[in-house]
C-alpha cells in the first residue's frame, strides 16, 4: 500500500531500470481515527474496478490524479489523498465537518469520477476549515548577541508577537500562529519568531504567557 498524505503536492514517475519509482512530498497524515458516519452518506461510496479485474497502475492513478489537481484541491475538507494499491483506488482523507463529510466527498466524486478514477474515502473527526489563527506556545529561546529568538509550536504558520510585556525583572511574551484545526494533520517544524524588546533581556525571566511556562534563555553569542 502506498500513501502519500496532506493537500495534493506534485508526483513524478520515475523509471529506474524495470522499476517505476513515484516521487513526491509527504507530509503529515491526518492521524484521528476515522470517524463515524451515518448510513445514505455518500462518503460510504467506494468507486472500484470488480474484484476479479485488473488493478490500475499506480503510477497510472497518480498521473489521473495530476490531470485533476486543481479541481481536488479546490474542495474543501481533504486532508490529502493516496494510493491503495491492494484495493487499486484512490483513497481521500476526508473531515466529517458538520456533515459526516458529505458535501466534500460528493464533490471529490464529481471531480474523479468524470476522469474514471477509482476512488474511495476516509472520514477523520474534524472541522471542514483546515487551519485557525490561535495563541501558541514556545519552547525554546536564546540570545543572538541582543536579539531574543524563539521556537513557536506551529510549522509555516506565520507568526507573531500579540503580547509583549516588558519590566525590570520579567519578560513575558504571547505569540499568535496559524495551526491546524484538531484532526488535521501537521508538518514537522518550528517557526523562529524575533522578539522586539526594549533593551536586552540579560538576566530578567522569560515567561510564555500562552503555557505559563518560564522559558530557559540560551546564550548563543552573536553569530
């Protein structure tokens, strides 16, 4: 079984000798289980050659796929998509939103079905929407000569300072991120932020208002 996950990034077929190879980019799959969903729903449909035919190629379904990208990434509510080789469909992972994920998987079928590709559905517990905009932790900072840096816990998610509060003794810091929604999947990496303070943080405390945790400065000296 071959899987691939997160919003439908390009593939490439590579022939190695006899062998095809698909490359691509993977990303985080949406890991809940599946979530439950009511009888009638169409995300129950399964759209797959019969039991004693041939299965498609896999790199036959991913060059389907290809040809209809656009139109599957315009869908809202799909995590991502991959390959199950055993049943030879196309397999999308699907939120259940306020629907048991029925209007996405309708449209996923009008968008495959009209190019024959097999396909097939997952449900995962979660909002349609993908992403919120929310307060998030750090971890880690550290000192680069008068500059205060740190890891955010969001990956790509465009943060920023939303709360800076400054003393003599204590620096406490908020900082705001887009993240995935619960039941989507996440990438593996942490966004460095640049703490705008008044004067060096030197001895004072620093404080993640967002876990409440006091936060260790590391002194990386300036290069």
């Amino acid at each position: 079984m071959a899987r691939r996950c997160g919003r439908a990034t390009p593939a490439r077929a590579v022939v190695i000798g006899a062998s095809v190879v698909v490359v691509t980019t993977l990303t985080a799959c949406a890991g809940p289980p599946t979530s439950p969903i009511a009888r009638g729903n169409p995300c129950l449909t399964e759209d797959r050659v019969d039991d004693d035919g041939p299965r498609p190629a896999l790199r036959d379904l991913v060059a389907s796929m290809d040809a209809v990208r656009d139109d599957v990434d315009d869908v809202p509510g799909v995590s991502g998509w991959w390959v199950d080789e055993e049943r030879g469909v196309v397999v999308f992972d699907v939120a259940s939103g306020d629907d048991g994920g029925a209007a996405t998987c309708t449209a996923l079928a009008e968008a495959v079905g009209g190019v024959g590709i097999p396909h097939a559905f997952e449900v995962f517990a979660g909002p349609v929407d993908g992403t919120r905009r929310t307060a998030v932790g750090f971890g880690e900072a550290w000192t680069d000569g008068d500059v205060l840096l740190v890891n955010a816990w969001s990956c790509n998610g465009e943060p920023e300072v939303t709360l800076l509060e400054e003393s003599a003794d204590d620096v406490r810091v908020e900082i705001t991120a887009t993240v995935p929604a619960p039941g989507w999947g996440e990438d593996d990496c942490l966004d460095t932020v640049t703490v705008p303070l008044d004067r060096p943080i030197a001895a004072r405390t620093l404080t993640d208002v967002t876990s409440g945790a006091v936060v260790a400065v590391e002194d990386r000296g300036s290069g």
